[in-house]
C-alpha cells in the first residue's frame, strides 16, 4: 500500500487553508497547515517526511520568498509551490530562479494545482534514490553539504533551459567546472562548446577572438579568422571572468546578446549566431555597476540566471571527501599505491580557512603527496601558510625529526629536489617558496641539486 504524500500547506488566509486542505485531502495526500512563517518553520521541525511545501508569498511577518530562503539551508531537496496574485507574479519568477519548483496564481484552479503536485511528485520519485546526485561528475565534486545539494539541483533546473547563465564565485570555487556541467547536460551538449578567459586576454586581442576578423583588418591581421562567437553557434560560448573586459568590449558585448547578431573586425556584413552564453566571474559586479566600471544593462542580459558557488570555508563538511578524491586521483595518475590522509591531517585541512578554494586544497594535496613517507600524508606534509608551521610545532613527529626541524626540512627540499629532477625553480613552486629562499635553503643545508637530475 502507498503511503500518502504529505503537504505543507502555509496561508495567512483561513478560507483558503481550508479550501487547499479539501482539494487535496480529497487527493489522498495528508496535510499539514500552517498559518504563517513561523508556524511552518515549527512544523518542517517536528515533522520528519514532509513531501512539498505550498505556501502563500505575500503574508504578514516573513514572507513566502523569507521562508523560502531560511529552509533552503536546511531542507535544499523540498519542493516548494508558491501561491501568487497578479501582483506578486515577478516575485514567484524570481523565487523559480532561486530554486522553487512552480508557482499559481490566485485564484487558483483547483485541478491545475493537482496536476501540478501529481507531476511534481513523480518527477521527484524518478530522480529519488541512489545515484540521483552523484557524489563527483566530470572530475567535479558536488559534495554533502546543503549548499552544494541546492546548486546541484539548481544546475539541473538550468540545463534544460535556453537562458544565459551567471555564475558567481571566489577564485578556485569551480565555475568552469559548473559550467562544464550545464553545458554537457544540455540541449546543446553535442554542440560545441568554447571557453574563453576574458582575464588573461589583452583588450585588443579579445575582440578579435570573440569577434573574428578579416584579413589585413589590422596590422598582423594576415588571413581571414573566425572568432569564438560564430565557433560556438548552436552550442555554448563561456565567457570566463567576465568582470575584467573592457568599456568597449562590454559594449560590443551587449550588442551581439541584443541582436545575436556578430560583425568580424573589419567586416560590414553582420553574421547571426545562435549560441548560449554562460558567464562566470569572481568580481562583485553590483559594485562595479555602482563604480561605474562595469555596464548595468549588460549585467542584466547575463544573469538570465545566477548562480552562486560557496566558498570551501562555508562547506567543510566536504574538505576529506574532497581531499581523499584528488590523493587518489594523484596516486592512479602516477602508478602509485593509494595514498592516506591521517585522521590529524584532516583535521588541520578542515580548520584552514582556503582562501585559494577547491584549487588551493588540490595543490596541496598534490604536494603533500610528494613529499610524505610510507604512503601516508601527515599534516607536516602540508605545504600551505600556517599549517605546516604549526603541525612542525605540534604534531607528534617520528621520533628521527622530533627534534631536528632543520633536518625535516632538509629532508622536504631533498624529496622536492628528487621530484623535479634538480630543478630548482620547480622545486621552489612545489614547496610554495621563491627561488631566492630555495637557493638559500640549498647553500644553508649543502645541498647539491646537480645529484638529482
């Protein structure tokens, strides 16, 4: 026998608490009521198994959208309905954007709003059970944590559609990688796909990358060339790091968003292109916006959606998972054993605050992977600010480094030495230290690097 789905139903407006209570208890669904925000917060609380939550957007005290935004943090995988009058219609689109499942408008229609649930359930029962958000994809690591459950969701939701998307983040975060993923679970993933770094690009050669150019339209300019736009055409083009373009470029940008139409450096004939564009950006463009550095109508044609990567910090439930899949994937790419994180090293990694993100915490790892003893990374290992100092000073060391600190440290420049061949520079990357302070370091510990090559 089926169990009977059960609703959340939230309405400053007893009639129609009393009216949805009917039509869907009439449906075989069991529900729960609620009079406000609050009310309903203690009710997700108390019960374990709620199936949907439909709920009024305008109401006294928290609105619909407040609520919405409060049990995201919590509950990231509950489907919510939003009822909604004419005016509040933009509200309901904007929380679509959020991660709502639908809206209605009121007054409702009593069978469209069952069909709405039925649908909404068996696509849930569909996607429900093992494997349904898989724990890595495409080399990507979606993670445990709550945030990261809603932006999986919310990258599914997106896929599908035709919008532009903006993807918002810190340095490291993985934009390219969620960007990745939109694009190869889309309509267009058999299409091309094009990825350009508007942050490493000079001004000049952007536009003709983006744009093409024909030839003898500039000073070296020796034969005709197609830009990444028109490459992209029928599939996706993104832009990455899209705050650091220029006035003109923004311009010439908004331009071909407008009219999806390009026109070659040098050319009169206007091309049209259809292709998708997903851009991503570490920089607070609302500030931007008010600074005036970067163009406000151009920010709007971009966020079609939002999308926004929480910092590693705010996710450290996620740091061993994530820690253990790049050892692992360092040991497989060199033909080593499996490599072991102790449980002392976890705990430092998850106690550091990552300002470099995911990126940060895969070099370290890599590094320490290079640099441990007997298969196993230990937190003096570590080649990260602060936390190697401290394991050095803390950490229960062999009992051979437990007093020589400068023997530890002979011994890590030598295994970076051996790594890189003798090579110096690279050593000095691999340690996180400048060339000057690894030449110090060979002079200080005699160390010939030459017996490394």
């Amino acid at each position: 026998m089926t169990t009977a789905h059960k609703i959340l139903i939230v309405d400053d407006d007893p009639s129609i608490l009393e009216v949805l209570d009917a039509r869907l208890s009439a449906s075989n669904f069991k529900v729960l009521k609620a009079r406000d925000a609050a009310g309903a917060e203690q009710i997700l609380k108390a019960q374990k198994g709620i199936d949907l939550l439909v709920s009024d957007i305008k109401m006294p005290g928290k609105s619909g959208m407040e609520l919405f935004t409060d049990i995201r943090k919590s509950l990231p995988d509950l489907p919510v309905i939003f009822l909604t009058a004419y005016g509040t219609i933009p509200d309901a689109v904007d929380a679509i954007k959020l991660g709502a499942t639908d809206y209605i408008s009121k007054p409702f229609d009593g069978l469209e709003l069952i069909k709405k649930i039925n649908s909404m359930m068996a696509s849930t029962q569909a996607g429900s059970g093992a494997g349904s958000m898989p724990p890595f994809e495409a080399g990507f690591y979606w993670g445990k944590s709550a945030a990261m459950k809603h932006l999986y969701s919310m990258v599914k939701k997106v896929a599908d559609t035709q919008v532009n998307v903006l993807i918002l983040g810190e340095s490291g975060v993985g934009k390219e990688r969620i960007a990745g993923c939109i694009h190869k679970n889309s309509p267009r993933r058999k299409q091309p796909y094009m990825v350009v770094d508007c942050g490493s690009t000079p001004a000049g050669i952007l536009e003709s990358e983006l744009f093409g150019h024909l030839k003898g339209a500039f000073t070296h300019a020796v034969k005709d060339k197609v830009g990444l736009i028109q490459v992209a055409d029928t599939g996706t083009l993104f832009l990455d790091e899209i705050g650091n373009i220029s006035h003109d470029m923004q311009c010439r940008l908004l331009r071909f968003l407008e009219d999806k139409k390009i026109r070659q450096v040098g050319a009169v004939k206007e091309t049209s292109v259809n292709c998708r564009v997903i851009a991503a950006t570490n920089a607070d463009l609302s500030q931007a916006i008010e600074e005036g550095s970067f163009r406000q109508d151009l920010y709007y044609r971009l966020k079609g959606l939002t999308l926004t990567i929480p910092p590693l910090r705010d996710r450290k439930e996620d740091i061993s998972a994530l820690a253990n899949f790049f050892a692992d994937s360092y040991a497989q790419a060199h033909g080593l054993d499996r490599l072991r994180i102790s449980d002392a090293t976890v705990k430092v990694l998850e106690e550091h605050t990552w300002p470099g993100n995911v990126r940060e915490l895969k070099n370290t790892i890599e590094a320490g992977a290079i640099l441990c003893r007997d298969q196993v990374i230990e937190p003096w290992d570590l080649q990260v600010e602060g936390i190697r100092e401290n394991a050095v000073l803390t950490a229960d060391l062999p009992e051979s480094q437990a007093f020589s600190i400068e023997q530890s440290e002979k011994d890590t420049i030598i295994r970076a030495l051996k790594k890189t061949r003798g090579v110096q520079k690279n050593a000095a990357d691999l340690l996180g230290i400048s060339k000057r302070a690894m030449h110090y370091k060979v002079r200080k510990y005699d160390i010939d690097p030459i017996q490394y090559k």
